[in-house]
C-alpha cells in the first residue's frame, strides 16, 4: 500500500553548482511525493545557494538555510535532524541522483518493519557526464550491526531513518571526513543500530572524480581513530593503515587514483542492468 508518511529530505551543500539542479529535479521526480526537502548551503562560494534559492520560489516544499559558514558536512546534518519537520529523515548529496521510487521503497520497508530504525539501498556509481559504469550492493536484506567492524555495507547517503533514532544518535562534529562510520560504531556500542541495508539499486552516486589524495588518507586516519575508541587495536590494525595509505599514495603519484572507487564496484553489472539504470538516468536528468 502506498504510504502517508511524510518525510524530510535533507541536502547539504558545498560548491555544488554544476549538479544541484538535477539532484533536486530527482526528488521532484519521486514517486512519494510527501516530502519537504532542506537545502543546507555550508558556506559555498559558488553559485549554488543561488540555484538553491531559484527553487525555493517554485516550490513550497523546498526550503533553503545558509547562515555564511563553512562549518563541515557533520555540523549541517546535525542541524538538518533539528530542522526536520517530520517522523522520518532522508539523506542525499548535492551531486549525486536517486531513483524514482527511492523513497516509496524505503518509507514501506521501515512502516512495514517497525523493528528497525534506518534502510539503506544499493548504488550505481556514475560519471562527471551522468553515465553509468558500475554498482555495488548486498545480496540479499543486511541487518548484520552486531558488533564493530572495519567497514560496513552501508551507503551513507542512501539512509532514510526515524528522526528518533537520529535525536539519540546524533553526528560527532570532530570527524569531518568519517562522520557516518563513527555514528555506526557508536550506535552498535549502544546496541541501537536496527539497520537494514536493501539490495535495491535506488541510489546514483556520482564517485568518479570525485576522490583526492588527501580525503582519502584523513578517512582512513579518522576510522582508524573511531576503531580504536569503539574496539581494542593492535599493530596490525596499524600496519594496514599504512599500507592502504602507502597504495593510494602509489596510485595517485600514477594519476590511478580512481581505481580505488572502481574497485568498490561490482565487477559483474549485466549489460541489460547497466543499460536500465542508464536510461532512467538519462531519464532524470532530462527532467
């Protein structure tokens, strides 16, 4: 059955000039259309906040907040879980898309299965040219979170989660660039992440280009940091550290950095997949 559930969809947003429109125009695409979406500008320097403005007066469901700062994804979340109007809460990047039926799939999962808290989907990796080239995903329903691990299956930015869960698990400010790995280790040691991470391709995320040296190395540093306050380390904890900060030094010195985001991907994406996922692309793009 078609869901009544209100939802909060928050975006926050950094010099996202180039793809904030289309991002936008695939939420106005959903096929859930209760929704109010906030637009969270951190201080961009480009002509984002203007886009974000521009949408603001076509619909009164979009509401834009900048406040002149540059204070790092961790700080706009947390203010987005205090904005929120709403029971549930949505999280997206200002650059990426999201499937037509991404949040009807999600909202009918989590009212269908009041045990968890959060869902998370599969996602389609895509090109600075909005072209398809690879995806990653579980099997079959993950809800695994027992205890703390290195890595987890999850999507950040594909999470549609009670804002309950979210006002008692709320973003630690000081890891900018591993945010949502400290929130899942912290709410594991609590014993409060009913997590379910969904096999559905309903998230497209814009990866290629999208990496540095430098994120990389400060998000193995800062998990590393998380592993140690949530589970005891060791030398050999260490000594993978450096060796994954030693490879992506290698491979940026070889201009291959972007073989890590490939290597994320599933090898094995069916041409008729690839070939569905790139027309609704093509699809949300053209809106």
């Amino acid at each position: 059955m078609k869901s009544h559930a209100y939802i909060s969809i928050g975006i926050p947003i950094y010099n996202a000039e180039a793809y904030l429109a289309t991002a936008i125009k695939s939420i106005w695409a959903q096929t859930h259309e209760l929704w109010e979406l906030i637009l969270i500008d951190d201080g961009s320097t480009d002509n984002s906040l203007a886009i974000a403005k521009q949408f603001e007066k076509v619909d009164s469901r979009i509401r834009v907040i900048s406040d002149g700062s540059n204070k790092k994804l961790p700080a706009r979340l947390n203010q987005l879980i205090d904005e929120s109007k709403y029971d549930y809460i949505a999280r997206m990047d200002a650059d990426d898309l999201i499937h037509p039926d991404r949040l009807a799939v999600q909202i009918n999962f989590l009212e269908n299965n009041p045990s968890y808290d959060l869902v998370s989907t599969g996602v389609v990796s895509i090109d600075a040219q909005n072209k398809v080239y690879g995806c990653r995903h579980v099997d079959d329903l993950y809800a695994g979170f027992e205890s703390v691990e290195t890595a987890y299956p999850i999507v950040h930015a594909s999470i549609l989660a009670k804002k309950s869960w979210y006002e008692r698990n709320r973003y630690n400010e000081n890891y900018p660039r591993s945010e949502d790995y400290d929130l899942w280790c912290r709410a594991i040691s609590k014993q409060d992440l009913r997590l379910a991470v969904l096999p559905d391709l309903l998230y497209y995320y814009r990866e290629e280009g999208n990496l540095s040296l430098a994120k990389i190395v400060r998000s193995y540093k800062d998990s590393l940091t998380t592993y140690s306050e949530y589970k005891k380390t060791n030398i050999v904890d260490s000594a993978k550290l450096e060796a994954k900060v030693g490879t992506v030094r290698l491979l940026d010195s070889l201009g291959l950095l972007q073989k890590i985001a490939n290597k994320r991907n599933k090898i094995t994406m069916s041409e008729e997949l690839q070939e569905n996922h790139q027309a609704v692309v093509n699809g949300l793009v053209a809106e």
